[in-house]
C-alpha cells in the first residue's frame, strides 16, 4: 500500500527541516498505523546531512535521491508546488492583501488544490 500525504510545514531556517520531519514521522505513523518505508527527494541540502540520514537509518527507511531539479524525476511534485505557489500569488494579488499573509495563502491554496472543498 502506499499513502501519499501532502503536508505543508512552514520553516524559518532550512535546518528546521530535521524538527518537521520528525514531526511529520510521527504524525503518520499514528494515523496509519504503518511505518514510513520510504522517501524520495531531491538532494535538497536541508536534508542530505548526518542527522537526516541516521534518523532515517534508525528507523529503517530507504532514503532515495533524485537529481535536483529534474522535471522527468520530480514532475509531479514540482508541479504541485508551482500550483500551489501560484494559487497563493493570484490570492494575495487579487484581494489587495499584504504579503504578510503568505502563510494562510499557502495553506489555502494547498487545501483548494487538494480537492478538500465540497463538490456541487
């Protein structure tokens, strides 16, 4: 079985990236009752470090890397990120709202994205 979550964390530094993680771990793990088998990035630098590996390793998840920025191996994702980035842009734009709400925009636009709005 494999569970596709999308979850939205929003780090201040990119050596937050550890602390989310494990937070994310955690949170999946409780509501499926399945370990994370696997994860797939693209060798971005918040999570290619000693830390990150030997959590994984600890745990018994296969860490998998693809070439950055590479839309043959990362296309879905990063197209979901462009949606959503620009979703919250034509959000803040079109309201005249600061873009101190990026935050809010962002969460928004992952929910209308992720079809979680009633259908009619």
């Amino acid at each position: 079985m494999r569970i596709i979550s999308q979850e939205i964390y929003f780090l201040k530094r990119k050596s937050d990236a550890l602390e989310a993680f494990k937070t994310f771990m955690v949170k999946m793990e409780k509501q499926t009752g399945m370990k994370i088998k696997a994860i797939s990035n693209d060798n971005g630098s918040e999570y290619v470090n000693s830390a990150f590996k030997d959590l994984l390793n600890n745990h018994g998840t296969v860490y998998q890397t693809t070439v950055q920025y590479c839309l043959q191996q990362n296309g879905a994702v990063e197209r979901a990120n462009q949606t959503i980035v620009e979703m919250t842009i034509c959000m803040l734009q079109n309201s005249g709202m600061s873009q101190n709400l990026w935050t809010g925009a962002v969460t928004t636009a992952s929910y209308i994205r992720t079809g979680r709005l009633p259908r009619y």
